[in-house]
C-alpha cells in the first residue's frame, strides 16, 4: 500500500523527468508542494476527471503557473484525460501540457490560463465572487446546489505583484470565505533569496486585509496539512491563507533550497540522485499500479456528482421555473426573448433620434439589457457616475448584499482579472468599467481574456481628447491603438446611440472572445440610418452617407470623430470634391466580412 510519501513523491519523479526530456521548465515549486497537493487533491477536492465540466466541482487555480507540470502531473494521476505520452511531450508545440496551463472550452482539468503572476489569484477571487452570486440566485433550503470552493496556489512572485494587494484586499472586505490560497513560502526566487527584496510580514498583511491566517504550517507534513485545510473550512467570514513553509526543490540532494533549481533541469545526475534520496527505484515516467489506483479519483468523483445529480433532479420538479434558468445558464443560452427585445430597442432608438453620449447610450441599454438578463454582472473601478455603468436595478454586491454590480473600487488590473474569473466559473455574463486610459493599468488582464476567448466584456469611456478638462494625464491618445492589437479582441467604438445598442448585442451575443465598448463623455450627433444601413452595423463598416456613387475620396471614421468627418464632407462637396464617408464602428468585425461587401 502507497504511503503518503510515495504519493507526493510521484508528482515529484514525473515532474523532473518530464521537464528533463523537454530540457525546459521549473522543477522548484512542483517538488517544493506536491505534499500540499497530494493532501488538499486526494482527501479535499471535490471533482469528477470523467467529467471535468461538472458544474459543481471545486475550482483550482495554480496561480504559479510556471510550475505547470505539477497540475499536468496531477491530472495525470487522477485520471482526467492526459496521459503519460502527454507528460512526455511537456512544453512542446500543440501539445496538451504548454509551459504554462492554458485553458479552453473542453477544459479537462485546468480552470484558468496562467503565468502572469498574480492573475490566477485574482481569478480565483472570481471564481469566488461567482459561486457567492449564484449560490444565493439559486439555492433554496435543503437544496444547494451551487456550493463550492475555491483552492488557489501562490508563491512569493504572486504576492510581490500588485494586483495581489488589490484583490486581496477586496476579497477581504466581501468576506469570500470560500477561498482557500496556499502561500509556497519556500524565500527563493529566480534572483535568489528573497529577503532582500520581499522581507514583509504576509501574515500580518493579510490580517489587515480581514483574511483568516494559518501560518507557521510544515509544507512537507501531512498532518499539519490536512488540519489546517479543516481549520480553513470552518471560516463562516473570511477568505483564508495558510502559509506553508516549503523547501524549493524538496528531494534534490544538492540543489534544493537554492534558486539553481527554480527554473532549469536538474540534469541527468542530480536526477539519479533524487531518486535515490526518495527511495524512487522506478525508471524515468514509470508510475506503479498501486500508485496510479491510490491517486485515480474517477470512482469518488463519480459518486459526488452522481449525488448532486440526484439533488438536481429533486430541485428540478420542486422548483421547475428556477431549473430551467440554471439550465438556460450554465448552457450558455440567451432568453428566447433576446434578440426580440434588442431590435426592437435599435429600430426604437433610431426613430428617438437623441443626441446624447455614448456613455449614457451604453447605459440606456443596459437599462434594457438587465432586465431580461440575470446573469449580467456590472462592475466599475470606483467611476461609477461616471462611466454609467449601472442601470435602475442594479443593486450593490457587497459583505451583505448579493447583488449584481461590483464596486470594485480604484483596482483596474484587478477588477479586469476579477470580470475574467467570474466569465471562468460560467451561468454569468460580467462586464467592468473605466476610463479608457487606465486601460493600461490592466493591460494584461485584458491579454489574457483574449488568450482564453472567455466572455468579458469591458467598457471604456471617455475615449479621447473630447473629454477636455482633466488634460493630457487623462486624454487616451495611443490607448485604442494599444487595444486593438490584441489578437482575438473585438473592439466597438460606437458614433451614436443606435451603433451603442448593437455594439452591446454583438458583446452579449458573442461567445468566442471578449468585447471592448469604447464610449465618449461628451454628446454626439445621432446619425439619420435607413434600415438597411442599421442591419449593417452587425458587419462593423458601413456606408453613412455617399455624396457621389463615385467618391473622390472615402472616409473611414469611427465613434465622435464621424460627425466631425460628416462636416468635413459637406464643406468639400462646396468645392465639387465627392466623399464617402464609412461608419467603422468595429474594424475586427468588418475584416471578417465577404471580399464584395468589403469592396462595395
């Protein structure tokens, strides 16, 4: 019968042999917590490898992802669906374990897209904030159906990050008791030690932050472990970090403890000798028949969801009008009422014929937008009456109230990287706000929900120099152009009222990415549009007005600067020179339309 040793140790054996074979990779942190992650994955984790989208599993968020194979190694083990050739092809081109976890649709075990340090926390708290939210949408007496945790890992360059103060102090304030984070307090980083650079009091860090902090835990103890997690579980209103104190590298006789081992191989030799100091005696990528049967999880898995199952069905005959909203959600359907109640509002705002901001327009719709969908979470980055960001039945999300707008407060990084777990966890649709020029605060958060092609959508107002007074520190000159770059992002910059409403359908429709709305402070003209040219706002470019069928010149402009481009018209057709003046309200949706209307 495996010991407990001998279970972490197999997470440790596989993890250097495959980062030898690809001679890539970072064999400190999996060998430094794969106690932590035998204990918390083989007594605590509530999840099902024959299913890995089971809705009410447990999430976990490798926040470190640089130690990447100590997941792969994990889900190997478990019995989702990697196998031992996988391993062996760690961190090659198109194969299932990259360098750093990468998510998709199909899942299989890996929650979010990690390697930015710091990012996987934040999405955790997402992920978090996302079960608290739905928990309370759904559940009923005798009926929780939606009741998980959280479990994210974290290193030193987790907590050195920035955004780990903002959402950490965030999670603090909302009482995100389901969150669990293991702290690998192992002092080492690329550099070395760390107390040069990073000597602060974590513990008392995230006291003030109001978490609950175990601390002084042997990260190499099984039992000290597994207590602690008990003892997490049992804060009724607090997030919780348990500090383990870990060796870097535990099991390498002569590199351990040392950053020669965070991010290189140990070489052929240092291998032979860690596997004799862990008394390893299988050859590379070898795992034992005992060993695989104490680690596959399928049986208990499958009995844990085959119970919700049964819960589920139960809710479903007591409360079929609520069932059948979870199922319209967590299968990423629209209310049949949808696309009605949308059209209807675009032909409606035409004929209103308003001249107001496309902030305010942005908010007209989610006027509409909130009412027939629950699952819309609002957020803004403390520019709230600014950005206009909520609606009438917005209501705060805060340590009492379960709402559905988050007052994120001034956490640009951190509220984007939040909106991206909340769209992770699935059954919500978030969208954040702010100016268009702290886009650059959050960069990052925004490349990653691009990677992932998850279903965010941020808001960005006061895009240009037209919002005047504050000056040059708040005018996004370069900002958009930064924004559109981003492979996968679609970008909408609507001209007015009309183009606002559908650049928020194609956001809302969108399931293959996020969407970027950028929004004006000051008002804008309300362009005259025939029906066929409203139809053709879906395909990001259209014409608004043609003063010749044989233009001189064609213009293509977008957002504020379209009126300014209309005046400009009107001026040289006074001196007979003909333009075409071309709404471009989204250049990502328009460079995917047929070569003949493009041309047309």
């Amino acid at each position: 019968m495996a010991n407990h040793k001998e279970l972490s140790n197999a997470i440790r054996i596989l993890s250097i042999d495959a980062i030898q074979k690809a001679n890539s990779g970072h064999p400190g942190m999996p060998m430094g917590m794969a106690d932590i992650a035998e204990v918390l994955w083989r007594n605590f984790i509530n999840h099902n490898p024959d299913n890995p989208l089971w809705f009410n599993r447990d999430r976990f968020v490798l926040s470190n992802g640089h130690g990447s194979i100590l997941l792969y190694s994990i889900l190997h083990l478990t019995g989702y669906n990697i196998t031992i050739n996988d391993i062996k092809n760690f961190r090659q081109l198109n194969s299932k374990t990259p360098g750093h976890p990468e998510y998709n649709k199909n899942l299989n075990g890996i929650e979010t897209t990690t390697g930015p340090l710091g990012q996987g926390l934040a999405n955790s708290i997402g992920l978090a904030i996302a079960e608290r939210i739905l928990s309370k949408q759904f559940n009923k007496p005798k009926y929780n159906i939606i009741d998980h945790k959280t479990y994210v890992f974290i290193g030193d360059g987790c907590l050195m990050e920035g955004i780990s103060h903002e959402v950490c102090s965030l999670a603090g304030t909302l009482k995100l008791n389901k969150i669990i984070a293991f702290y690998d307090d192992n002092n080492i980083s690329i550099d070395g030690n760390v107390k040069e650079w990073f000597n602060e009091n974590v513990a008392k860090r995230f006291k003030s932050y109001n978490w609950n902090v175990i601390e002084n835990i042997n990260g190499h103890n099984n039992n000290e472990i597994k207590k602690a997690i008990k003892k997490a579980h049992k804060s009724i209103d607090k997030p919780t970090l348990i500090i383990c104190k870990t060796i870097i590298g535990y099991g390498s006789p002569n590199k351990s403890g040392t950053n020669d081992i965070h991010g290189t191989p140990l070489g052929t030799n240092e291998i032979k000798a860690t596997r004799l100091l862990l008394k390893w005696k299988y050859p590379e990528f070898t795992i034992p028949k005992n060993i695989y049967l104490k680690w596959n999880a399928k049986k208990k898995g499958n009995k844990k969801e085959n119970k919700w199952n049964i819960l589920i069905k139960k809710y479903s005959k007591k409360y079929p009008k609520l069932y059948n909203e979870f199922k319209r959600r967590i299968e990423n359907k629209l209310p049949k009422i949808f696309d009605k109640k949308i059209n209807k509002f675009i032909k409606k705002t035409q004929i209103l014929n308003k001249n107001i901001a496309t902030r305010k327009a942005s908010q007209e719709t989610l006027e509409i937008l909130g009412k027939i969908l629950p699952e819309l979470i609002g957020g803004s980055a403390d520019l709230t009456p600014s950005n206009l960001s909520n609606w009438s039945g917005s209501k705060s999300f805060n340590k009492n109230n379960h709402g559905n707008y988050i007052h994120y407060g001034v956490r640009e990084f951190g509220m984007s990287a939040i909106t991206n777990g909340i769209s992770l966890h699935g059954a919500l649709l978030p969208y954040s706000a702010t100016f268009l020029i702290f886009f650059e605060y959050a960069h990052n958060a925004i490349r990653m929900a691009s990677l992932m092609k998850i279903h965010s959508i941020f808001i960005y107002t006061h895009d240009s120099i037209g919002l005047g007074e504050d000056g040059p520190t708040h005018q996004p000159i370069e900002t958009l152009s930064n924004l559109r770059i981003i492979p996968n992002m679609n970008i909408w910059r609507p001209c007015d009222q009309v183009e606002t409403a559908v650049a928020w359908k194609n956001a809302i429709t969108r399931n293959n990415g996020p969407t970027s709305i950028i929004l004006t402070r000051q008002n804008v003209i309300q362009q005259q549009r025939n029906l066929y040219q409203i139809n053709n706002i879906n395909k990001g470019g259209y014409i608004i007005k043609d003063y010749n069928n044989f233009p001189d010149i064609i213009f293509i402009t977008t957002g504020s600067e379209l009126n300014i481009t209309i005046k400009a018209s009107k001026k040289l057709k006074t001196i007979k020179i003909y333009t075409r003046v071309i709404s471009m309200p989204s250049t990502n949706i328009f460079d995917i339309q047929k070569k003949k209307y493009k041309e047309k």
